[in-house]
C-alpha cells in the first residue's frame, strides 16, 4: 500500500472509498432496473408483484411461468391489457403459466383479481421467437345482448384441445376441439351480468381468451 495512500490520509475517506466499491457492483447489476423506471419491488404490502421472469429479461415465445407475491386469493397476468393466466395466491405466494406469443418487445403485469386497482408496474420483456395463437371464442360476440336463458359459447382451438369456459370467475362447462378445431358448450344462464366476463382457458397450449359482453343485469 506504499505510494497509495496521501500523507493527508484520512480514516473518513478509506470508509468512502470502501462504500463507492461496495455499491458500484450494485449499480452495474441493477442497471437495467433503474434505467427501465420500473421500482426494483412493491412499495407496499399489498401490491401484487412479478418476481419471475425478471425485468428486463428475455424470455422465449409460448408457454411462460410466472411467479410472486400477493395478497392470498387470485390474481391475472396480463399482456398490454390481454390476459395471459391467472393464478391462486397461497400464504402469499403465487405462480401461473400462460402463453407469450412474440416476437420483441412487449409489457406485463399482474392484478389482484378482487381489487383490481391493486397491480404492479407494468414491466418490460423481450419475447425471443413467436408462437402461434391457437384459441379464439367466436360466440358470443360483444356486440350480443345477453337474456336470461340457454347460452352457446363457441370458439376454434388445436384439434384435441380442452377448453374449460368461465362466466364471471365461474366454471360454466368444458369443451374439446374437433378435428375442425371447433368447440362449442352450452348451459343456462339464470341471470346475465351488466357486463360479463366469458373465458376460455385451452389446456393443452395454455392460451387465454376473453369477451365482455353486455346483459340484463
């Protein structure tokens, strides 16, 4: 240490160093965080978080796990507002797969499915590759009029594939592709929501598919 340290040597300036040296690690680890503006975790207890994947990471296009902390009950995964999956919180924790379609950039966040004005900041991923869209509900549309009644839902899938169908969070039914890829159920709705939420999920290639259509209330 001869030659490298001044003759005005001062106790004080060894303990900054050491802390310039022990933080710049972190700032070059954390770099990406910072400059992507997104907060590095919830700013408070009740926020829902993404833990993995991490921002700013990359992810490869089709079927992608993410995980986290929440408040205990459910919360959805969205893409730019499309929902990927949903998943159960339990003591906390949470994890759920969906399908990230690609390719390039592209935006995620989770919600509380109670109070949804509870979610993270949306959060920035790159998708390498890109995956084919294989669900699509095509009945009923938004534009239909709900009355309570018998209700069809149908859509188009991979052929084989099982589709289980909600109504506002509730399992209404199943379905299977045909070799057309054309699936349909039906089921009697006692009384339509103002605004229903109807969702297929696709077993096989964990697609999600939603339409809100508007009823008697």
């Amino acid at each position: 240490m001869k030659g490298l340290i001044s003759p005005n040597f001062d106790v004080s300036d060894l303990v900054r160093l050491a802390i310039v040296l022990s933080l710049g690690g972190f700032v070059l680890v954390n770099r990406e965080s910072f400059s992507s503006g997104v907060p590095l975790g919830p700013t408070s207890p009740n926020q829902p978080w993404i833990e993995k994947p991490i921002s700013s990471s990359e992810v490869k296009a089709g079927l992608v796990t993410f995980e986290g902390t929440a408040l205990d009950g459910q919360v959805e995964v969205l893409e730019n507002g499309r929902i990927v999956c949903v998943g159960s919180v339990i003591n906390g924790r949470w994890t759920a797969s969906g399908k990230l379609f690609g390719p390039g950039p592209t935006f995620v966040f989770v919600r509380d499915v109670a109070q949804k004005d509870w979610q993270s900041p949306p959060m920035p991923l790159t998708v390498l590759g890109n995956a084919p869209k294989t669900l699509m509900i095509t009945g009923p549309l938004p534009d239909e009029f709900l009355q309570p009644g018998r209700l069809m839902i149908k859509g188009h899938g991979k052929p084989g594939d099982a589709v289980v169908l909600t109504y506002d969070g509730i399992i209404v039914g199943k379905a299977t592709a045909n070799s057309d890829g054309k699936w349909w159920h039906s089921f009697y709705l006692n009384q339509p929501r103002k605004l229903g939420r109807i969702r297929a999920f696709s077993q096989a290639e964990g697609e999600v598919d939603e339409v809100v259509v508007p009823g008697a209330g």
